[in-house]
C-alpha cells in the first residue's frame, strides 16, 4: 500500500533512505539499487519543498547544511578524552599485563585477564551526542578537554546515523570514534586534483582531520569519509566493554569487525603479530592495535594515571623503513634558539606520507650515527612521529660523500652561535634574534594557541621586520590600516585579517596559556594550570570574563613552586620553569599585556581537570625531601599523584607523610617537631602499593 498522505509520505521516505544509508555505508550490506536511492531522495526533496513544515532533523536531506562563518565554537567534553600510553613490543605488552595484574590484585593462581583487542585507526578522534535518538552534537577531540563543534560536517559522514535504531539506554547518550578517509577515497581524491593541476594531499590521516574542519560542509559531503566507534561513554548498566561494542551496533554505529575478545596476554601478543601484515590489505589505515580490559568493573577499580586510563594501552606497529638520498643538510632556528640540523632527502614515500625533510636532530647524533652529505640513508616514520634518519648505507659510498660541519653562527641573525657542553644542543644566544621571536610569536598565533585564521610566517616575518610586533600584545592591536601596507596584502585581505584578529581575542584559558611558549608548558600542562585557577579563582556573582581572566592571571603570575607542584599534573620541572618565566623581567607581563589589549580567556568549569578520585593514597598529602636511591624527585612526586595522593612542597601540619632520603635536613627536623609520620624508601614502596595502614 502506498501512503499518500504527505507527512506520513516524508516520515516513510525518511526512514527508508536511512536505513538504506546504514546498510550501505555501516553494514556494507545494500539492499536497494543506487538507482533506487536516487528515486527516492528525489522524491524526498521535491516533498519537502511543497511542504517545508515536514522536514525533520533527522532527514537524509538534511545531511549537508551551510558553510559556518568564523571559527567554530569550543565545546567542552562532560567527560574528557584522554590518550593512551604506548606499548612498542611484546615486552611493553607483558609489562602491561603485570601492571593490570597487579593493579587487580591477581596472583599467578587466579587465571589470566580478560582483553579487548582493536584495530588502532589512524584518523581524527570525535564525540558524538544523542539526544533521544537524535544525532545533536559532533566535537573533536581538541586537547581533550575542549574541542571544537564540527555537526554540521559529520552530518555528511554517511556511516554516522543521524537517527539511532532502538531507544538508547538513558536520555542523554555520547559515543567516540575515529572518523577517518579510507584509502580509496583518498586516492580518489588526489587523482581528482591531479586533473585539476592542484597540489596534492600528502596523506589520509592529515586530509581526513582537514576535511573534518572545513567550512563548507558541502566539501567534507564530497569526501567520502566514514567512521568507526570504539566508546560508548558511561556503563551504562553494563558489565563488559564488548557488550558496550555490541549495544553500540544494535543502536546503529560502525563497529570495526575486526575485534577480538580474549583471555591473558600471549594472545593479546598473537594479535598483534596476525595484524602487523595483515592490516596493509585493509581499505583504512591502522596504526596499532588498541588493548582494554574488557571488565568495567576492572577498568574502574584500575583507574587512571595522570591522563591515560591503566586499563588500556596502544601497542604500535614497526616503523615503516625505506632507503632514500641525504641530498642536503640545513640549519633552522627555533623558538628557543636551538639550531636544528634538518636533512632534506629526495622525496620518498613512508609511512603513508611523501617525506621531504627529515630532523636530525643535533650534530651529536649527525657524527654517531655518521651520516654524510651524499649518502644514502634509511628513514623511518612511525605514526604521527616526525621522520627520522636511522642510519647510512656506508656499502653505498662511492667517495663523494661529504662530512657535515654545524655553522659557527646563527644562519638568520649571524649572531656567534654557543654550545654549552654537556649539552648537545649549539644555540643562537642573541634574544633579539627574529627568529626565536617569530617562532614564539607563531606558536602564540597558531592552532594550539589564540588560532588567528591566516596569520602565517610570511606575515609575522614582515609584522616584526617593521616592528609593528614585538610581543604577543602586539598583535591585538593590528588593525586593516596597519596590515593594509604590507607586501601581498590588499584592503580586503588586510580586512579580513584585521577580523579573525578580532575574533581571536576570546579563547580558552588553557590554549592561552600554551601559547605564552613557557618552558615544559605543553597543551596539557595548561589544561592542568587552567582547571586549577578555575577552582582556585572561583568565579563572583556578576563577575565578567575580564575581570575573572584579571584574577587568575594575577593568581598565576604570583604562584609559588610549592602551589604549583600541589597542581595535579604539574611536576617540579614544570613548576620551577613556570615561575621562572613569571620571575624574568621581560616575560612577567607577557599575559597581563594581553588582558591590557583585550584579550579575554574562557574559563572551565571548576572541577575541570581530571583530579584522581581513586588510588591508595587518595586525600594524602606527602612531601619528598633528600636523596632516593630508586626515584628522583619528579618520579616520586608522580608515583604519588598515580596513587590518587598530593605531592607537596613543603611540610606543615596538613602533611601526612614525609619520605625522607639521604641527606635530609630542615624538612625532616620540622617533620620530626610537627610529629609527621617520616618514611624511608621501603616503606613509601610499601604505602604506594597498599596505601597507609590505618
Ligand atoms: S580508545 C580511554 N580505541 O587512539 C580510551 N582509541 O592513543 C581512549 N584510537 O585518542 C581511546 N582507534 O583517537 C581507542 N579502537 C580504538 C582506537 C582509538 C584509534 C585513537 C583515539 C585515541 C588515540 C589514543
């Protein structure tokens, strides 16, 4: 019987279209003709344009919506997306194990652990929200506690429904995956530029995570991306994270086929070994395999150590290995001033990637591993790694080969280049030298810091030639008239830069922070420092953002190496550089300038950072003094915040514990007054395994 009547038409054509979409892009199982399909989405559009009122959110026509203007929004993670920790061989793998084991308390006796295997797949972490069974929100990862809201484009991506298939267990339901370019697709694309005389892509990892950030969700529509999900998060009343992978299919998602369930670690190790060929007949790219424990009872009683879950590891295949031609070597001058020796090679295809350039590092490691300009050199790529050259072929030489000599001074500002031994780094000592202030002027503008759309080195290069930018502040206060007078820049695209300026001033603390460039200060540690000023620096009724940004800036700038190491997260190394940087004249002010041009920071929630709320020594503080044999500092700071405890710097009455080495002195006699318990190394050993007695 045909349905007639028009909203009931659209609801029947709907449903059809999409579980034709499911069965042709998740189950690889269609079971109507494209011809079919066409026909009726046809049919479909033509509907909806009669009757406007009958498009649902959740209809297949709705798949590809407007380009988005500026950036996109940030999108804070409810639960953060954490990484893993690695594992090389079979050795890391074992180790592992024993780490589970041990963390479960199991002895020899009581039977191997149950594991999930999966296909590690090399493409783009996501998230992706359902409200009811509607398809709400896609984010990226981000730096895992903020990401950014791309929808509209994973809307085109076929493989995700945009309508789940059965009710989902609660109201609210959030999914992660790898959305990837399968490597048809991704030929498919490069022939096609080919034809059109563009430049290609070079791989299918960096096109999938570019395509995923278009503006234009039309042109992610043309890619052919898919997807694979891997979490459903939160249990869920669940007791495995396989059930979790079959309810993740039942609901509509792509599950990779290729998953293994099994019992102890050798077989954990065969799998390993079955894909490491296997994997290069797959029509995606996989860079390991993924290890979790499959109980959730397990995984909770594990927990996590600082980001990375103790219940999951990546294992990563071998690094690809190819041979190619050390054409040239040339030097390049960092943010720090650390000039880097870089070989260029003759172009060579590894690891999934066209490689140009290689690092190689320092000239330490140009004369161990004795690589001559000339030779030919075997490079390897592993992942996101950069190429590295591994060794020469010294049976290749024919003579013309050339030793390679660091130059004596700075190739950008001539300034006599200085190495201190034992350092194997030659550094430019001039402070001034542009390209230290170019290279930390585009860390603060790029991606991981403020993202100004299109202010690239060309420009920068030409902002702190003409002193129009000499600190970070400077560039808030560009505008057209001042951007108009430079080379390659006409009104319009002098404008448009002056406008992702402008639209750059609001940001997340945390990429504000990273991009400042103080030493140690990577993406996550200022997650870390952002999570903790939110909870120090608690917001006032009525407060504005700049006001809030003014008190925690003043907060940091003023923080003591003791409070700092207190942060979860941040180690001694860290604390020391982060005062330093707040304690030298010329960079004190850096993030008070910014607030002075306008910059304005979002604040996380408090609470944000991912504080233990498990471990042995949960709600203990503890303060390292002297010398131990078996930890330095930072490892045994570390060991006590895995354990859920708080590394502090110094004793007083809250301390717990004092674990005291060789050589302790004034910490140990106000510990012995204030009558702390004092440990040795045995027993702080003893307290990290089974927490304090009482
Ligand atoms: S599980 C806490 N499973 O690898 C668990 N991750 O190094 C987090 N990835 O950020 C992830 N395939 O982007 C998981 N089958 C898989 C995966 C997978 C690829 C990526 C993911 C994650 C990274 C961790």
């Amino acid at each position: 019987m045909t349905t007639t009547e028009p909203s009931a038409r659209a609801a029947e054509l709907s449903a059809m279209l999409n579980e034709a979409n499911h069965r042709y892009h998740v189950l690889d199982a269609p079971t109507i003709s494209d011809r079919e399909y066409d026909l009726r989405f046809k049919e479909l559009t033509e509907l909806e344009a009669a009757h406007p009122e009958l498009v649902a959110d959740d209809s297949p026509t709705q798949r590809v919506g407007a380009p988005v203007e500026g950036g996109f929004p940030s999108v804070r993670h409810d639960v953060p997306m954490l990484s893993l920790g690695n594992a090389f061989g079979a050795d890391d793998l074992r180790e592992f194990d024993s780490r589970v084991r041990r963390g479960l308390g199991r002895g020899a006796a009581d039977g191997p652990v149950t594991y999930v295997c999966e296909l590690k797949i090399d493409g783009l972490a996501i998230s992706l929200r359902y409200e009811g069974r509607l398809f709400v929100r896609g984010a990226t990862r981000g730096d895992g506690t903020t990401g950014e809201d791309v929808t509209a484009n994973l809307r085109t991506v076929r493989a995700i429904p945009v309508r789940l298939h059965t009710d989902p267990p609660g109201e609210r339901l959030e999914v992660r995956g790898e959305v990837f370019m399968p490597r048809g697709a991704f030929a498919a694309l490069n022939e096609q530029l080919e034809r059109e005389g563009k430049p290609l892509y070079a791989n299918a990892r960096n096109t999938a995570a570019g395509t995923v950030r278009q503006k234009d969700p039309a042109v992610t529509a043309s890619r052919r991306m898919s997807v694979w999900t891997y979490q459903l998060v939160g249990a869920h009343g669940l007791e495995t994270h396989s059930e979790s992978l079959e309810l993740l299919g039942r609901l509509g998602f792509p599950v990779n086929p290729h998953i293994r369930r099994v019992d102890g670690i050798d077989a954990v190790i065969a799998f390993t070994e079955e894909w490491s060929e296997a994997r290069k007949d797959l029509d995606y790219e996989t860079d390991g395999i993924v290890i979790k424990v499959d109980s959730l009872a397990e995984q909770q009683e594990l927990g996590f150590v600082s980001r990375a879950p103790r219940w999951a590891t990546a294992y990563k295949f071998p690094a690809e290995q190819v041979t190619t031609k050390l054409e040239e070597i040339e030097v390049y001058v960092g943010r720090t001033g650390a000039l880097t020796p870089v070989a260029h090679v003759t172009p060579v295809f590894v690891g999934g990637t066209t490689v140009r350039n290689a690092t190689l590092h320092n000239i330490d490691e140009i004369r161990r591993k004795d690589l001559r300009v000339g030779d030919t050199v075997v490079l390897q790529r592993a992942g996101d790694v950069i190429p590295e050259v591994v060794s020469a072929v010294v049976d290749a030489r024919d003579g013309s080969e050339a030793e390679w000599q660091m130059p004596a001074t700075c190739p950008v500002c001539g300034t006599e280049a200085v190495r201190e031994e034992p350092d194997v780094v030659t550094r430019c000592p001039n402070p001034y030298c542009p390209a230290q202030r170019i290279g930390g002027l585009l860390r603060f503008a790029g991606r991981g810091g403020m993202d100004v759309d299109g202010l690239g080195y060309k420009i920068m290069l030409q902002l702190v030639e003409r002193e129009l930018v000499r600190d970070p502040a400077d560039v808030f206060r560009l505008d057209a008239g001042a951007l108009e007078g430079l080379e390659r820049l006409g009104r319009r695209s002098a404008e448009k830069l002056a406008e992702s300026i402008q639209s750059a001033r609001r940001r997340p603390l945390a990429r504000i922070l990273n991009g400042l460039g103080i030493r140690h200060v990577g993406e996550q540690t200022a997650v870390d420092l952002a999570a903790w000023l939110a909870t120090e620096i608690a917001r006032q009724d009525g407060e504005t953002d700049a006001a809030w940004t003014r008190r925690a800036a003043d907060k940091l700038r003023d923080a003591s190496v003791d409070e700092l190491t207190a942060v979860f997260g941040i180690g001694r190394v860290v604390a020391e550089a982060i005062e330093r940087f707040f304690a030298d004249e010329h960079t004190r002010d850096t993030l008070h300038r910014l607030l002075d041009a306008g910059v304005i920071a979002e604040a996380p929630a408090p609470g944000a950072g991912l504080a233990p709320t498990e471990g042995p020594l949960l709600g203990k503080t503890l303060v390292v003094t002297g010398t131990l044999p078996g930890f330095s500092r930072s490892e045994a700071e570390e060991a006590i915040r895995a354990a859920g405890g708080h590394p502090a710097g110094s004793v007083s009455a809250s301390t717990d514990f004092l674990v005291a080495g060789d050589k302790a002195g004034s910490k140990l006699a106000k510990a012995e007054k204030l009558g702390v318990v004092v440990l040795d190394e045995d027993g702080f050993r003893a307290l990290l395994e089974r927490g304090p007695s009482t």
